[in-house]
C-alpha cells in the first residue's frame, strides 16, 4: 500500500475588502497542520500520528499497526540543515536503522537532499534550482557504490506565475514532457508524452468552485485517450482541509485516507519536497497532495529513494 506524505494547509479568512473605506479589520490567516492519519484498503488499516515541535516544525511521525508502533521517523534541525532518521520497535525497544537522509536549505527553500543506506555510503542525490519561490531545475542522481547509476534532471517551464511544463532528461536526452493546462487560474489538465512525442498519460482535474473534487486517470493507448482508469474523489471540512480521500483503479481494491487537521503552522510543506517533486509540491501548494498523481507515468518516481525511503509512504 502506496501512501504519501501531506502538506500543511493554509487558509484565508476575512471579508471582502470595500476600497472605500480605511478602517477594514486586518485579514486573519489562519493555518492548518495534519496530525493523524488513517489509511485503509480492504481489511489493511494503518495509522500515522504527526508531531512538531514549539518551532512548528515537523519531529516525528509514528506508524502504528493494530494500536501498536511500529516505525518511525525523526527529523533534527540545526541551522540550515534537517536530519531524517529511520527507527522500528523489536523485541520492546526502539532501534536506529542505518539509513538516514539529510537535508540542506537556503531559508525555507531546499538546495539539496541526500539519501544514506548506511554510514557514508551515498545512494540517491537531489537538488533544486531556484527563481524566487518557484524552481526552474531539480536534478536527481541515483549511486551504487560510488558509482552514478542514472541521471534525471527535470526542467520547469512557466507562462507567468503558471507551471505549463516539464521536461524530463536522462542523460542530457528527453524522455519525457508534461504539459499542464488551466480554466480560471486552476490546473485542470495534465498530459504526459513521450520522448517521441506519443501521449502516454491524460489527467483531468474537478472543482467545485476552488476545490478540487476529483481527479480521473484515464487509459492511454498508442496515444489515444480511452476509458477512465483510476479516480480520486475529495471531501472538505468547514476549513476547506480535505478530510477524506478515496481512490479507486479498475480491478483494484479502493483506497482510502482520514485526515485529522488542527489549527498551527507547520513545515512539512519544506521536508517531503525532495520526495514529492516539485511538479507536485507546486500543484498541491495549501492542501494534502494527490496520491493518483504519485502513481502516474514518469522516467522519474519521486520519493522512491527519497522520505522514508519507500515510495512516499507516511504509512508503510
């Protein structure tokens, strides 16, 4: 079972400013944390809980299996670095796994990750290139033995403040490049072709009004758009943080998350960035991201090597 890390939610909450007037109350912004996590499919359930700290950064989050811990992650800050650590429960203790990953930033943007499988032996690589708050090259090396085993760089393109493509390279050749498209400033498709330019993926993305409802997957076939293959619907709580999250694939049992929120900042948004992408981080900026998304087509599966180490998973 495939799960995926969120992002903190940060919602605006005021009245409708009246130019004519000099006495407006300020805007009140209030933020939003996730604290737990419930993910079933079938009969597997698991749960997460998320901590932070009095700094309203992210410390830990647990993964319990029948009310029991069983793993869990640690995040340790000191100046412009962040250490993730790996941890399970045997034989009644906590013991440190080798594999660990660290972090550095330049404020609250990450430059570079860096993945261990255990004491100084390198095994995944990434960095990111920015323009202001929005990044224009993310680079990913995979190594075995100090050996560089692949090579991506993705390469994002915008028509003003909108992400409209990105290219993906491998070995400075294109293997792929998706292109997103837009209805009243919200991204409502994304379309995956190949190096050859052949369609190999089609998304279409739901509102109702500014939230996203639903996503739909659809089967491609020697570039020709068929039937729906995976969905993923969305439910919101009064503070518009979306608190259910159902997906279903032909032939495959649903999946499902329960999200619990509380009000508070947080920092999750800065620490999975190196496992999400950016494509995704910048398409899921104020709300939990999209696991359909995680699944889709791509030379490059973010978070395969990188948060926990096994595909994005808060819950293994």
């Amino acid at each position: 079972m495939v799960v995926m890390t969120g992002l903190f939610l940060t919602a605006v909450v005021g009245c409708k400013k009246d130019d004519n007037k000099d006495d407006d109350p300020p805007v009140t912004v209030k933020k939003y944390r996730i604290t737990n996590v419930v993910q079933t499919q079938g009969s597997d359930a698991t749960e997460t809980k998320l901590e932070y700290n009095s700094d309203n950064k992210l410390v830990s989050f647990t993964d319990y299996e029948d009310g029991v811990a069983v793993y869990r992650s640690t995040w340790t800050y000191t100046g412009n670095e962040a250490k993730l650590s790996e941890s399970y429960f045997e034989g009644g203790q906590w013991v440190v796994g080798p594999y660990y990953e660290t972090y550095t930033y330049s404020g609250n943007h990450l430059t570079e990750g860096r993945v261990y499988e255990s004491e100084d032996e390198l095994m995944y690589l990434v960095t990111y290139i920015w323009d202001g708050d929005r990044v224009t090259e993310e680079n990913r090396e995979y190594y075995y033995q100090d050996s560089i085993m692949g090579n991506y760089s993705m390469k994002y393109t915008y028509s003003g403040a909108q992400l409209t493509m990105v290219e993906y390279t491998m070995f400075d050749q294109l293997v792929q490049k998706k292109i997103i498209e837009y209805a009243d400033g919200k991204p409502v498709s994304i379309k995956s072709y190949s190096g050859e330019n052949m369609l190999e993926e089609s998304i279409e993305m739901l509102y109702a009004g500014n939230l996203l409802t639903k996503i739909n997957n659809f089967n491609v076939s020697e570039g020709v758009v068929g039937t729906i293959a995976c969905t993923e619907d969305r439910t919101y709580d009064d503070n518009n943080n979306a608190y259910v999250i159902n997906m279903q694939c032909t032939d495959e049992t649903p999946f499902n998350s329960a999200l619990t929120w509380e009000e508070g900042a947080g920092n999750l948004n800065d620490v999975i960035l190196a496992n999400i992408g950016w494509l995704t981080a910048y398409l899921f900026p104020d709300t939990f991201p999209s696991e359909l998304l995680f699944t889709t087509k791509s030379p490059v599966s973010p978070g395969k090597h990188v948060g926990t180490g096994r595909d994005l998973s808060i819950v293994h």
